[in-house]
C-alpha cells in the first residue's frame, strides 16, 4: 500500500504492530531509525498463490511485474534469477492431441480443459497464457543452492 502511512509516537510501536529504535549517534553520526515491520509490513517472499483462471482458461501470477510491457523475454528470466527461481514450461499442444483452440471452432479463444499438471510438489503456477505458439504454461521453484 504505497500511501499508507505508519506511525510512530513517542518511540512506542506502531498501532499495526511495526516496532522502531533511534539512535542520535551519540553526537557523531547522522540519526539512525531501525524499523522491524510487522507481518502486514514485512515483505512477502515470491511464491505460489491462489489460481483462478479466467473464462477463457487463462491465468498470470499477479505477483510477476510488468516489465514496462515489453514482449522481450530476458527482463523476465533476470527477474526469475533474481528470485532464485527455477522456470519450467511447454505448451498445450504437448499435453493434448486435440482442442478447440486448434480447430477454429467459433467462440474457442481459449485454453479451457487443458489442466497442465505440476511437474512436481515444489513447483507452483507462474501463468497459463497464449502465445505466437499457442497455448503454454510456466511453473517455477525455487532454485537450492
């Protein structure tokens, strides 16, 4: 919440729960405030979410930024790296023999019934999305040093 604002009176912790500490430094350095957010505060680390598909079968991480709108792959895989996460995708055509979406059939501008399954329990969904390709979905986890 970018405008909202956390209050500190008198040294004593915010009403949210986010904790500060000052310090004058003792007449030889600039002041310094420490600042321990609360859980509603503290930042939130990258992964999986609730999946509602649209009703055309399409669904994005909402957690994933914009990229400034540009269809060049590498700020994404940058960010993906700087997550520590590790991507894995294909395409619907991989999963199925036959959709409407390859027919042409009148009213088919999507993905429905096409469920990419998890490649495995610690990956988690980054999008099911159209393409030059067609249909493709990405799943990412974590990378383990």
């Amino acid at each position: 919440m970018p405008d909202e604002k956390i209050t500190f009176v008198n040294g004593a912790p915010a009403k949210c729960g986010c904790q500060m500490k000052f310090s004058s430094g003792g007449g030889d350095y600039s002041d310094v405030i420490w600042v321990t957010p609360c859980p509603t505060h503290s930042p939130k680390p990258f992964g999986p979410m609730e999946v509602k598909r649209d009703h055309n079968g399409w669904w994005w991480h909402q957690g994933i930024p914009d990229f400034g709108g540009t269809e060049d792959p590498a700020p994404y895989h940058a960010w993906l790296a700087e997550q520590g996460l590790e991507l894995r995708y294909w395409s619907m055509e991989r999963d199925l023999d036959s959709h409407p979406y390859w027919d042409g059939t009148v009213g088919c501008e999507g993905c429905v019934g096409w469920d990419p399954k998890s490649p495995g329990p610690e990956w988690f969904l980054l999008g099911i999305f159209d393409t030059e390709d067609g249909p493709h979905v990405h799943w990412a986890r974590r990378v383990t040093p």
